[in-house]
C-alpha cells in the first residue's frame, strides 16, 4: 500500500463502523491558553472530554495534524538522529464520546490491523496498564480479558503508570491505556532477543504503533482523581510508522511520505543518501522539518520572536543549520522543496496548495536572514578565537551567548571548535542554558485551583450580540496566581462580555449583585469555556448579579471590526484576489490587519483603499448577520473563510453588499456602516516575507488623527514667510542641507588630511616601528578613515589615537599589515592599555577599538602602547 491507500483504508474502515469522518484541525491552537499546537488527536474534542461543549457524532475518525517540539510532548532532539521520531506528523484516530468502551475499541483495532491491513500477528505485542499504589488503582484486568480473546496472553504486557496511563495535563480527563507494539526485526535478531524484552525499550525496531486510550477519570488540582460521569476512548496511531511497517521497510524515512523529499534534497546537495551517517542526519531532519514548517504557515502561523512563531522560527532555522553545516547549503534552500510537498500532500490538505506561493516566500526571506545571522555569529565565532590565542577552550558562557542569541546549537560550536583545536566548556553551557529555563518556568509559574462548581452541568450562554447587560449566575470559578498578581476566572451561565476571539479583543465591565461590585478586566475563551476575569474574589457567589459590559469600549471595538471587513474587502479590489488575512488585533483604539501581499503599497493604492472604505461608510450599508448557516450553503453566498481556523458544520455569516463584503465571523458588527464616521489608515508596513501590516482608526479616533497632522502641517508653515507654497519651501531647506553637508564633507576630508600629515610628520621611531600616539579632536569615524591611512604609509606603523567627548573615552589602534605578519595584534594591544583609561575593548589584528571612562588616563595609554613596542 501506498501511504494515501493506508490513510483512506483507516478511514473506509471507521466508517463501516458507523463513524463520522471529520477534517483534520489547524495545526496551530486558539483559544486554548495550555497549548500553542495541537500535539494529539484529541486536542479538537478537548471540550467534549472537558464536558464544556456536547458531541456532535457519538463516533468520529479522522487523521489529524500534530506537532511535537515544546512542552511535554517535544521530540525534537530525536529527530533525524533515529528513524521514527518527528516533528509534524499525522495521528489517525477513532473516538468514542460516551457511546462504546474498551471492548468495540480493542476488538476493532485488532480487526484492523490483522484482518483488514495483514499485519502478522505474531509481530504483535500490546500494553495494558499495570497499576498505581500512589493513585490507589488497580491493574486494568477488564482491558487484558478484552485482549485475551484476540491475542496470546503471553504477548500481552503490563506496563507503568508512565508509559499506560494517559494524561491530557497536570488536570483535567485521564484514563488507563493500551498500547499495540510491533516487532519488524529479521527473524535471526528475533531468536537472540524476545520481542517482549524490547518493548517500550527506545528500539527502533520495535514500536508503539496505536495507543488506545480509556479516558474515565478527571485530574484534581490536589492530584486526586474523579470519576467521570462519561466514558469516552481516543485513540491515536502514527500515519508515518503504520505507512513503514505496511511498505516492509526499516525506518519512516524510507517509505513513500518521505523518500521523494529526501532523493530531491540529496540532488540539491549534490550527495548521495545512504553514504555518510552525518549527511543522511542532515538530510532526514531537513526534510521532517519542511513538513512541520510549511503546514504551520499553511495555518497562518508566521515566524517570529515570541510564542507559537519562534517555535517555527526554531524549527526552521535547525533545519538550515543542518543543511549549512553537513551538506554545504550557504544559500536558500528549503523554500525550493515546498511544491514537491504541496504535489505530494495537497489534495488531503488543499491550504497547502492554496498557500503555496505565500509558504515559499515566508520560508525563503526566513532562511536568507538566518544565513545571515549564522555568517555573523562565525565572525564572532572567528574574533574569539583570533582573541584567546593561549587558550584551548571556548568559555561556557560565550558557546551560550552564540546559542542563544545566534541561533548556534551546541553541536555546531563544538564542531567548529574542534576544526581550530578547541574544546567547549559544556559544563558552562549547561550552566547559562538552565539559568534560561529557570527564567521562563518562573516567568510562566503560576498556581492554577480546581474550579469550584455551584452550578454543576448547567452550560454558558452567550447572549452579547443582541444586550450588553443580563442578570446572570455563576457557574463554576477559581483562583489564578501569577508571580505579578492574583486574578479570579468567573464562568457565567449566560453573558453579555464578547470573549477575546477572530482578532477582537475581550469586553470589560462590570459584574454587580446587592453586596458587591466586581471589575471584569478581560474576558477570554479558554476552550469552549467564556471566562470573565475579575479583579476580586466573588464574596457570595451564590447572587444574582447583572452582568454589564462596558459599552462604549464595546462600541468602539464593534466599528473597528465592521471596518476591518470593509478593508479587507478594499485591499482585494485594489491589490488583487491573492490578498487574504493572515492576523488581526481589533481593539477600542485601533484596528491592526496582517494579509498576504508582496510588495509596499504605493500612496495612490493606500488612498484609493480609503477612499473605498469612506464610500461604504457613506452608503451606511447595512450589515446582515446571519446565523447558523450550514456551511456548503455559506460558501455558496461566496463567504471568505479563514485558513487556520476550524469552522463547524453551521457557521455566522456577515455581509455588508452581498457584492461587497462576505465574511465568516463571530465578532461584533455595526448595524450600518455609517457608524464608523472615517476610516483613516496610519501606517502600512512588512512584517514577514510576503505578509504586510495595516494599522487604522476609525471615528473620533480618525478625526483627531487628521486634526493632528492639520496641526502639524499649520505649525510648520508658521516658520516660512511663504506660508502657502509650504512643500516648496521644505524642499528647498532639504536641497541646501544636502548642499552644506557636502561641503562640510569636504571640509572635514581636508581636515583630516592635514591632521594625517602633522600626525606623520611627528610621528617617532621605537625600535624600527614608526609610532603615531596622540589625542585629536575629530569623531570616531573620522579618526577610524585616519588611522586606515596612517597604517598604510610605511612599513611598520603603529597608531595610537584618543577621543574625549562628554568625559567618555575612544582608544582607537592601527597596524600596518607588516607588524601584523611579525605576530603583533592590536586586539590584545588595546585590552592592555585600555585599562588606563578604565574600559576595554577588542577586535581585529590590524584595526581594534576600546571605550573607557577616565580621560585622566590617555596619556599613560598611549605611553603603555609605545612601551609594548620596547
């Protein structure tokens, strides 16, 4: 079978088995503050398990995108290094929400595997859960009677609480769980060692290839566990070790999902794969890693310095590491494999086609400024060596500093040191490394309480499209503490406050019963949950309070979103059709909007995009929302969806002109498009490759916005006589400062000529070495041109010059190159007397720089240089 057949086979299969096939979710999670990506299966039915949101489908199967590189779940390391780990992969699944248990679970995997995909039982071992003494549970003895009916008991494991009994996190839905093994080595390894000794032992040949789960218990903050009032199976098996062991061969990399990237990769690189061991690694983690990179993207998921971004970021830049370290790429490259990806897994994951011009972009601008910053952090690398000449060890504390700002990993610096006959200070390394852990764990900490339920089973309604203000009862609240401060999250069985989601900030307001009086600072979605956070703790939480959110924020927000609409829609009248939204920040003050496009936007284009959106607020269109629309019916209405968000069987369609603007979208939204007053766009910017930024305002906000710049512009023609020709006058001041500048250029060229030749003419000799020492009164790239021209004018030249501004000091050294030769480095010359002058300093053989704080001390600094000579 090939890798499509062996997905579709799984899904033909839970089908027959009255399963509801489901699309895989984004990669890429929202609204769920405990995870930036979906790392299993499950994670898209977590509110069902939550017991937030009801099923849909009793049953449901699907084949999910996952990634693994950060948290608990982080397999990154492994990658590439052994033959079954990754970074993206496909997690096939079967889930049952409160319908069949333990029994339909194991018989139908068995069935599966054996009968449907001919899998030879006796490759086959599984897991049940052994027990846990601290939790108080038994051994899973309903699970092994299940199993004894499919498969020799001696083949069926009990194993640990950590390797079988499955958790979502520290808290919430858990269970015991089963894993089926295989065993794929020959049949002489077979003989030397049982099957049975190896499993769950890291051995490459014989794996875990489904995990089923029996989730029936809830995780208390306090560590105890509850029973579940419904049991539910998920299930999740790796695509990629299925694909392996249904192909007959020895690694994930050798089957059909990987083997095309791979052979194009070897071609790029000139090599072949199979020859060298460090190539093949190079070549296996480049390929794993374009998957994970180009379906993050595909997910609206740019790189970048924070969060779920620098994740990606990360990834991509290990991948180019690899490549430019074992395979010799110093030029862009991973962006040239994405069409081959696109061809091979584009009809089962259409964004990746649709995104596939955007994907090349963003991945070819990332991989050139990381070649960059690799090709800095090297000179640095270069200057520290050139630095410590008596040294055979690269400090802990500087392998850090090219790790962590440089993007170095620890392996690339203890390679290039051990070329230059170095060993790296590991211990120090470690040292800064769990400092930086130990910084982010304490920045993150913070002690999260069990909710407390006063209104058990009773669900939250969202009623703020319609009201600002309900009266409302609690549902279930609890307590937050952070280092900086203590907050209560609040659940309400029905509420006004719009929940932070689609770029629209979360309301604020008011929570009032007769006692009390309780600020709401923001509200946001965590799961399916609407989650009201209030400054205090609830006093009686049994009242009846009104619930009131903040209406003229709330007004404010609503004609930022309504205009965001109308501008997208504007951009893709005056840019083109390939404009799509990539982010949005909608909020009381401004409206910010991310989207696809390739180029700056001229004037003209800016000012024809707001005189659209004007002419709609004009018009005062009214907005038509309609909800619940299945989806096929809003894709027919030429509804614009968004790639990386989920969208249900039904969804809510905003329309202002059914030939205008047609968006999905859960926001708020003016009734008529006059209320938004003006739309003013203040600055338009590139944020990533291929992706630019639009921050606007709208209403007063806009109104003061061009009072200001009127204020502006009347200020600034009060300082010209002919206050009406204003952009003549500016030009002319522009070209005569262009003008003096030139001339004070020369000047100062002149200057510095003269200054060169007294400079030479008293310059003495000290041995044979002709020295230049004094103190000038020039700025520092003056005196660094000087110093280049001293140097050259002989032989053997040495230059000294200081600069005093501001009672700080600049040491600057030349050497001519035949001092250079001779082994003189005006590096370590510097280091040495720059001390005088209390400061320090480096740099290169020929030409190094110092700063300092005691001008008192030049003269005993050009002194000491001069006596170095001696």
């Amino acid at each position: 079978m090939d890798s499509s057949q062996v997905r579709k086979v799984f899904l033909d299969f839970f089908k027959s088995k009255e399963h509801e096939i489901v699309p895989s979710a984004p990669m890429v999670v929202k609204n769920d503050p405990t995870l930036m990506f979906t790392n299993a299966g499950m994670n898209q039915f977590k509110d069902i398990f939550l017991g937030n949101t009801p099923a849909r489908h009793l049953r449901v199967a699907d084949t999910q995108k996952c990634l693994r590189v950060s948290g608990k779940h982080n397999d990154l390391e492994e990658v590439g290094r052994d033959t079954y780990h990754h970074t993206m992969f496909e997690m096939l699944g079967n889930w049952s929400f409160g319908d069949y248990f333990k029994k339909e679970a194991i018989e139908w995997a068995w069935e599966l595997l054996t009968d449907v995909y001919k899998i030879d039982k006796n490759k086959l071992y599984v897991t049940v859960f052994g027990g846990d003494e601290k939790d108080g549970m038994d051994a899973d003895m309903e699970a092994l009677n299940f199993w004894k009916q499919h498969i020799d008991e001696d083949r069926i494991l009990f194993g640990s609480k950590k390797d079988n009994f499955w958790e979502m996190g520290e808290v919430g839905p858990c269970g015991p769980c089963s894993e089926i093994h295989i065993d794929i080595r020959t049949d002489e390894e077979k003989k030397k060692v049982s099957g049975k000794e190896l499993v769950n032992k890291d051995h490459p040949e014989v794996i875990e290839i489904w995990n089923l789960v029996f989730i029936e218990f809830n995780r208390l903050a306090n560590g105890t566990l509850e029973s579940l009032p419904q049991k539910h199976i998920d299930t999740g098996m790796g695509f990629e070790r299925l694909s392996m062991v249904l192909q007959g061969v020895r690694s994930n990399y050798d089957t059909d999902v990987f083997v095309p990237i791979i052979t194009e990769v070897a071609r790029l690189a000139g090599v072949e794969y199979g020859k060298d061991e460090s190539k093949d690694i190079a070549i296996r983690v480049i390929s794993d890693h374009l998957r994970a990179i180009a379906f993050a993207i595909a997910d609206g998921q740019l790189p970048s310095n924070t969060g779920a971004g620098y994740v990606i970021r990360r990834i991509l830049r290990r991948a180019v590491r690899y490549g430019f370290t074992f395979l010799a790429f110093e030029e862009p490259f991973i962006y040239k494999l994405v069409a081959l990806l696109s061809g091979q897994m584009g009809d089962v994951f259409p964004e990746l086609k649709s995104q596939q011009n955007l994907i090349e972009q963003v991945i070819r601008e990332e991989e050139s400024a990381f070649l960059r910053t690799l090709a800095q952090g090297i000179r640095k690398f270069e200057t520290y060596i050139t630095n410590h000449p008596d040294s055979n060890t690269i400090e802990g504390d500087f392998a850090f500093e090219l790790f962590d700002t440089f993007g170095f990993p620890i392996d690339l610096t203890i390679l290039m040191a051990g070329e230059k006959g170095y060993e790296v200070d590991m211990e120090g390394f470690e040292k800064g490394l769990q400092q930086q852990k130990e910084r982010s764990r304490k920045a993150a900490a913070k002690d999260t309480e069990d909710w407390i339920e006063l209104l058990p089973g009773v669900s939250s309604e969202f009623v703020g499209y319609d009201t600002l203000e309900t009266k409302s009862r609690i549902v279930k609240y609890r307590k937050v503490v952070t280092k900086k401060k203590t907050i209560f999250e609040v659940v309400l069985d029905k509420t006004p406050f719009y929940a932070e989601s689609g770029g629209q900030v979360g309301d604020t307001g008011v929570l009032i019963s007769d006692k009390e009086t309780l600020t709401v600072v923001d509200t946001k979605k965590e799961n399916n949950l609407i989650v009201h956070f209030v400054a205090q703790e609830p006093g009686n939480t049994k009242a009846l309070f009104t619930a009131k959110v903040n209406a003229e924020k709330r007004l404010l927000t609503t004609n930022n979103h309504s205009a965001t609409h109308l501008m997208h829609a504007a951009l893709r009248k005056v840019l083109g059709k390939h404009v799509e939204q990539k982010g949005s920040l909608v909020s009381p003050e401004r409206l910010r909007f991310d989207f696809s496009h390739f180029s700056k936007m001229s004037d003209e284009e800016i000012r024809q995009v707001e005189d659209i959106v004007n002419d709609k607020i004009r018009e005062n269109v009214e907005g038509i929302i309609k909800q619940d629309v299945p989806i096929k019916e809003a894709e027919k209405m030429g509804a614009m969806a968004l790639f990386g968000e989920k969208y249900g069987d039904k969804v809510r369609v905003v329309t202002f002109d059914a030939d205008y603007s047609v968006e999905l979208c859960g926001g708020t939204h003016v009734k008529a498009t006059g209320q938004i007053g003006l739309f003013k766009i203040i600055s338009e910017g590139g944020i990533a490759a291929g992706v630019r930024r639009i921050e606007a305002v709208t209403g007063k906000k806009a109104e003061q916005f061009v009072n200001k710049q009127l204020e502006t512009l009347k200020q600034v023609k009060s300082q010209f006589k002919n206050a009406n020709n204003v952009l003549q006058a500016v030009s002319s001041i522009i070209e005569e400062n262009s003008r003096l500048h030139k001339e004070l250029e020369k000047l100062l060229k002149a200057k510095s000529a003269n200054l060169g030749n007294e400079l030479f003419n008293e310059a003495e000799k000290v041995n044979d070495v002709l020295f230049i020492g004094s103190k000038v009164d020039i700025d520092m790239n003056t005196a660094k041109g000087l110093v280049h021209t001293l140097r050259s004018k002989a032989d053997k030249v040495m230059v000294v010059l200081a600069l005093e501004n501001g009672g700080k000091v600049n040491l600057i050294i030349g050497l001519s190159d035949e001092l250079v030769k001779n082994g003189m480095h005006a590096g370590n010359i510097i280091r040495e007397i720059a001390k005088h002058v209390k400061g320090g300093g480096g740099g290169q053989p020929h030409l190094a720089t110092a700063g300092g704080k005691d001008p008192a001390g030049i003269s005993n600094a050009i002194h000491a240089s001069k006596t170095l000579i001696q």
